[in-house]
C-alpha cells in the first residue's frame, strides 16, 4: 500500500488549488520564504514578483545545463 501526504499530491497529480496572491491558476505551487510572512502556494509569476521585491537589483539567470 502506497501513502501519498495531500502536498506531494499537489506537486504530482496537479489540483484546482489557487495561488494565494492573485487567486490565478498553479500550475506548478511555490513555496513562499518565510520572511515573506505568506500562507500557501504561490504561482511561478508571483513567487518571481516576490523574489525581485524581495532581491532588488538587477539579476542574470544562469543555464546551469551547459
């Protein structure tokens, strides 16, 4: 028998869960750092918001893949 926690489910199988932000659409859930003093999942375009208020200044994305 296979136990599977409700947050791994999310991660997984996706859900209708809502971004707690925006009420948008997740379609993969972020996790908001604890300074932000936010409860929930966070959609990829306000955990990016959240990470540049958060780091102000200009940031270069490195491809880790080469």
């Amino acid at each position: 028998m296979v136990f599977i926690t409700n947050q791994k489910a999310v991660l997984y199988m996706g859900s209708d869960e809502k971004c707690t932000l925006c009420d948008g659409k997740i379609d993969h859930p972020y996790l908001a750092m604890k300074e932000w003093d936010i409860d929930g999942h966070l959609c990829g375009k306000c955990y990016s918001k959240k990470l540049s208020e958060f780091y102000p200044g200009e940031h270069e994305r490195v491809n880790l893949s080469e």
